[in-house]
C-alpha cells in the first residue's frame, strides 16, 4: 500500500472521554436610518485575501509541509487552518494533518473560512474524498430503510447531504451495523467503488473492531468463537457446528476493563457475519448489554452496548491505507469508574 492515513481520537480506553466541541458563532450589526438622522458612509468593500497555491515537490506529510511553506504562521495557527477544512489538497478539503503528499500534487490554503457544512443529525463525518465517505453513526439510528423506516436513515440522511453539495451526488451502501449499533460506517460515491470494496471486502479489510459491554465477568479473559451462523424465518440468526447449517463464522475478544457486573471487551472480527458479534458472545454465556433478542436481562446503557470502534480499510482506486478510530462512548466509560 502507498501510505497511511491514521484518524484517532485524543481519548483511549484507559483516557477519560473527550470533552464535546464547542462552537462559537458571530453576530453582526446593521444600521438603523431615520429621517432626522444621517446615513452613515457607505463601507467600501474589503479586499478578499486570495487563496495561496503550493506545489508540492518531494514527499512529505500535510502539516511539515505546511509549516515549512507558511513560516508566518505558527503550528497552532497551521492546525487551525486543518481543523476549519481551510486545506486542500488537489481540489479535496482535508482535516489530516499527517496525509502524505507526493511530487506534483498541489495543496491550496483558503484564508477566508468557509460556512460550515449542514449538520448530519445521528451521524458524524469523520472522512471524506471523491471516492467514498466515513461516518460515526450514533445509536438508534438505521443504516438503510427497512418495511417500517424509509426517511429517517444514515443513507437517505447522507444522501440528502451530497446533494446540497451537488444534485448529482449519489451514495451506495457498502455495509451496514445494526440500528442500535454505533460507530463507523462506510459508504461509497460511485457504483465502481461500492463495486470493488463489497467484492473484496475480506481482502480489503485490514482492521474492524468493536467494543462491547457484555453482562457477567468474562471468563477466560480473551479467546476466540467460532461457529457456523445460521438465520430463521423469525430473524433470529443462531450458532451451529454442521458446516451445512450456515455461513463460518470467527470473533476474537479480549476483555479491557471490568465492575462487578459487567465486562468491557475489545472484539476483533475475522468474518462479517449479520448479528455475529452479538450471537457469540450469547454462545460464551456473556451477552451484550440491552440486547433481549440474544440473551441479555439488563440494560444499563439504555442501548445496545455495542460500538464499531475501528475501521481500517485499502483505499479501492487509490491503495493508500486508510484506519479510522472513534472516542469510547462515554455511556460505556461511565460503567468502569
């Protein structure tokens, strides 16, 4: 693979749970005129400062880079160009600080921040490019449209999104979590690229992690669950030994933290199976947290205790290697204090 793209959260499993953003906005002033009083002179225009164009011509990573060609302004002031999206990078806006650049590549500074983009309600963009888009899906909230639920989902949400960017923007579904899943999702811009992810998607995926919060102390620690995965006509998928009864199956966990009711486990998936992490860990006599459907008697949560935490992936057109990790929800960081 050509490089890597990291995207991590400042919290880990062992940090405290990032503080929300805060947002500042400005409010602007306009003249009030009456008869007896004098309009004020009329502004001139002020001068828009024109975006700077820099030619990239050895390797190097976007803030070096930047640091390097911008000596008037310090670091903090380089990363607050970042984190406004005020960086582009051939023509495609970027927040990552350490995305490689190669010979001939061209990067522009805006100095103007543009308006921020519409809010996305349940979902997060977390990356985005010509090719493909990376969410953090919040919990509750559909991937696709089901018989009950056809407006209110992730794809019609992120849909609606590229299209105010351009009305021939469309979104194809690669693969889906569970309603009461969160964390990330992956959804491609061109039926090439949905093409080429779905059909490679074991080859193609380096890394999916989730966390779970399970009921019970976990015993042994870590381990692996295999089985064959089946689904009834009732959609409830169960385990099975008979290779002629479903689809193979693989989980491994590790436990990182537990209370005296509950255990917080990092799970590891070697097959992308529908409910799999869910079912195994039934099978293991520990089920997740708020999920009735496989087992579980208590819900501390509120939800499903279940997080997709990591996603890494080979870029489809461009090879780079691309890892996407979320913060811990705070809900599950709350249960381990």
């Amino acid at each position: 693979m050509k490089g890597l793209i990291f995207v991590s959260p400042a919290s880990t499993v062992i940090q405290r749970a990032a503080k929300d953003d805060s947002h500042s906005g400005t409010a602007s002033q306009g003249y009030f005129s009456f008869k007896n009083f004098p309009m004020p002179p009329t502004p001139r225009p002020t001068k828009q400062a024109a975006p700077s164009r820099l030619a990239v011509t050895e390797p190097a990573e976007l803030l070096l880079f930047l640091i390097e060609k911008l000596p008037q302004k310090t670091r903090n002031d380089v990363k607050s160009l970042l984190k406004n999206r005020q960086i582009s990078v051939d023509g495609q806006a970027t927040t990552q600080y350490n995305l490689g650049l190669v010979p001939g590549q061209e990067v522009e500074v805006a100095w103007i921040r543009a308006a921020p983009e519409p809010r996305l309600r349940g979902l997060r963009v977390v990356f985005e490019d010509e090719h493909l888009i990376v969410v953090e899906k919040a919990a509750g909230l559909l991937s696709i449209a089901t018989e009950k639920e056809k407006l209110i989902t992730a794809y019609s949400l992120l849909s609606g999104y590229l299209k105010q960017k351009h009305p021939s923007n469309k979104i194809f579904v690669v693969h889906r979590l569970d309603r009461d899943t969160s964390g990330l999702l992956l959804f491609a811009k061109t039926p090439l690229v949905q093409q080429r992810l779905q059909q490679t998607w074991q080859e193609a995926v380096d890394e999916r992690t989730y966390l779970a919060v399970t009921e019970g102390l976990v015993r042994p620690p870590e381990g692996t669950v295999s089985s064959y995965l089946h689904e009834s006509k009732a959609l409830i998928v169960y385990s099975d030994q008979n290779p002629r009864n479903g689809q193979w199956a693989v989980t491994h966990y590790q436990t990182l933290n537990q209370s005296a009711r509950h255990s917080l486990l990092q799970v590891e998936l070697e097959t992308g199976r529908k409910n799999q992490i869910r079912v195994h860990l039934q099978d293991l006599g520990y089920p997740v947290v708020g999920d009735r459907k496989y087992g579980a008697t208590t819900d501390p949560l509120g939800r499903l205790g279940l997080h997709a935490w990591v996603l890494a992936f080979g870029h489809p057109i461009t090879g780079e290697a691309l890892r996407f990790e979320t913060a811990v929800p705070g809900a599950f960081l709350k249960l381990f204090r």
